[in-house]
C-alpha cells in the first residue's frame, strides 16, 4: 500500500488541534460538509472513528452518509485514522 504525503504528515504528528482538512480523503468539499454538521477537528472524526469500534464497515459508511465522501476518500481517510491509532493508542 502507498500512502499520500498528505496521510504521512498526518501520522507522523500527535493529533493535537489539527484541522478536518488535514484528514487524508478530506479536502474543501468534504471538510465544508463536516463543518455544516459541527465537526471541525480531525480529533472529532477520531472519536467517530473509536466510538464506532474502529470498524471499517461503519466508519466509511458513517463518512460516506455524513459528508458524501466516496469509496477512495473513505479508504484514504479510514487507513489514516487506523494507522494513527495503532501508532498511538
């Protein structure tokens, strides 16, 4: 699997105060709609994220209903989040 500059930076930082626009798979569209709907952190999918079990299923189906996300950034968004957490949880 090859990953993005974008999912790399991502992991090789805590998630601190990061943006929803520094998610891999997330870009001004789909940040745009997250917001509209009250998530504005990375940290706020990485609860979604823990909170649905980790699931892949659920997650990208969470993503794909809460901003229309497509099969691609669903993938790029929930290997990130994976990773990040096996690296730090």
């Amino acid at each position: 699997m090859t990953t993005s500059q974008k999912h790399r930076l991502f992991c090789s930082e805590p998630m601190g105060d990061k943006s929803v626009y520094t998610l891999p798979g997330i870009g001004l569209v789909l940040g745009g709609r997250l917001e509209k709907i009250g998530i504005f952190k990375a940290r706020d999918v990485l609860g979604r994220f823990l909170v649905l079990g980790m699931d892949e299923w659920k997650y990208k189906s969470w993503l794909r209903d809460s901003c229309g996300a497509n099969a691609k950034q669903q993938r790029d968004c929930y290997n990130c989040l994976k990773e990040w957490t096996n690296n730090n949880l």
